[in-house]
C-alpha cells in the first residue's frame, strides 16, 4: 500500500515537474509548445464544434499577434446593422482565410477591403468569418448562424483540398462530443497534454500517411486526392451538400455567392493537381455556382520560395 502511495506520489511530483518546464519552455520561446490552444474553444454550437475567443488582444502565435474582435472573429469591430452607402463581403474559410501566419494587416480580407475602397465613392466592408480548421459543414453552420446576420451583399469562400478530408461533427454520438470537448478543454489548461496529444496526433498522421503510401503501389499524395474527390467521398459528398446549402441561403437573402478555389502553393513546381481543380469546378458549373479557380494566379509565383 505503501509503495503503491510512494509511486502515486512520484508519478504526480514528475507530471507537475514536465508541465512546469512547459510553461518555461513556452514563456522564453513562443510558439515551441502551444500552437494555437489559447485563440480557440469549445463552441456551445455542436456543428460548429469549436469558436475563436472573443475579445482577445495580442496573443502571440509564432511571429505574428492574434486579435479577435467582441463578435468572436479576427477582424476590427464591425456593427451588426449595415451603414449607409457600405457593400458589405463576408469571408468564409479555413486557416487560410484566417490569415495563418501573418498579421491582421496582411490578410487577404484588410488588403481586398483596402483596394476597393481606394477611390471608391462607396465604402466597403470584408468581415473575415474564417476559423482554422472549419470545413465547408461549418463554414454553413457559421453563415447560418452568425454571419448572414451582417446583411451582406456578397459572400465569399475560400475553398482548399483539405475541406473534402473530414466527417461532420454532427455525426458523433453524444458521448464522443463530450469526450472531445473534455480533451479540447484540457488541450487549453494543460501544456502537457497539448504537447503529448499534439505529439501524438502529428505522429499518427505521418503513420498513416506512411501506410497509404507503402500499401499503394506508385501512389503519390495526387491519388489520394483522387480518392477524397471521387463520387463515393463521404467528405466530398458532405461538402458539395454544404455548398448548395450556402447557395441556397445566399439565394434566399439576395446574395451573390462566390467559391474561390485555392491551390496548394507548397507544390506549384511540377503541379499534379490539375484534375481535381476540374472536379471542384465541374460540380460548380453543373450546380450553377459562381467558381473562381486561382491555379493561373499562382503558378507564376512557382520559384519563389512560398512556391517550392
């Protein structure tokens, strides 16, 4: 009983020591631990199933500074009721739409807005509604529920490969939501099940990446794609769904409804994805959806160093 109590004992004296030297790792080099846990939370929305905090100020993540705005998205402050004379755009996405990796200024909604209003004789306003890591489910579910609420006039969003990869949220029985939400909430408290889990969850991934790979025979990264844009895509199935249901919500309050197809810029040398650019705008063309592919945009950026 003894021993058993001493190696209890050891076991919680070891657990605070490593979250200890966490924080301090943290706290001199950040950004080498937390990735992203303190900009994001459990939403009370289950199809949302996570949110920004709202109101935070600052936040350093790598080498640039987080603000989200009192609504809950990471943009200024903006009022609910449209002004006068004012087009108002909002944005959906993913983290690039979000702006990963640089700061509010350089987001591609800041330098949109700032160049249509550039002798404009009407104001223009580009509300950034994106989330990392939202799917085109969600980017529906926030529409729905938050953003249709800015009267806009036009939406737009931000399409990447990766929205046809994963399962709605909605699916989970409630026990697994609630097993999420409690991993989620101890990935925010606690620095060293963000660092195991994280550690974890990126190992998984190259496994099963590595799997896919030796199990096929000559396939690439482009035959999984294949795979996650064919007909029977549990993930693509759920995003085309997702689409027409933006549409149709665009349709119904008299907005104009526009996907942009964004390219993978990491491998625009030798590009191989060519075909599932054509999936996304076939289905696009055959359901009457405004589709903008920006391939031709970023091909000749394929030398620079955001390009190999």
């Amino acid at each position: 009983m003894i021993n058993l109590s001493v190696l209890i004992a050891t076991l919680i004296i070891l657990l605070v020591i490593a979250e200890v030297s966490l924080r301090i790792i943290e706290k001199t080099n950040e950004g080498s631990i937390l990735q992203f846990p303190n900009v994001i939370r459990p939403s009370k929305d289950p199809q949302l199933y996570f949110e920004l905090v709202p109101n935070l100020k600052n936040q350093r993540f790598h080498d640039t500074k987080i603000n989200i705005n009192s609504a809950g998205f990471r943009d200024k402050e903006y009022t609910i009721e449209k002004p006068d004379n004012t087009v108002r755009i909002v944005a959906l996405g993913d983290s690039v739409g979000f702006g990963w990796g640089v700061n509010l200024e350089d987001v591609y909604t800041e330098v949109l807005e700032e160049k249509l209003n550039k002798n404009s004789n009407k104001n223009y306003e580009v509300l950034n509604f994106a989330v990392p890591g939202y799917y085109t489910a969600q980017e529906l579910r926030m529409l729905e529920s938050e953003a249709i609420g800015y009267s806009p006039d036009i939406i737009i969003l931000i399409y990447l490969f990766n929205d046809a990869e994963v399962k709605s949220f909605h699916d989970y029985d409630k026990l697994t939501f609630l097993y999420r939400q409690l991993n989620f909430f101890l990935k925010r408290t606690s620095y060293l099940h963000y660092y195991l889990s994280t550690t974890f969850a990126e190992t998984r991934a190259k496994l099963s990446e590595k799997n896919f790979l030796d199990n096929s025979t000559n396939k690439e990264y482009k035959d999984l794609l294949k795979e996650m844009f064919s007909e029977k895509s549990e993930g693509w199935n759920l995003s085309k769904e997702s689409l027409i249901e933006i549409d149709k919500l665009a349709k119904k309050n008299d907005v104009e409804f526009i996907i942009i197809i964004f390219p993978d810029i990491q491998n625009l040398k030798n590009y191989k994805y060519e075909d599932i650019h054509e999936i996304i705008l076939d289905f696009c063309k055959k359901n009457n959806l405004n589709c903008i592919d920006l391939l031709n945009e970023y091909k000749p950026y394929a030398n620079t160093p955001m390009g190999t």
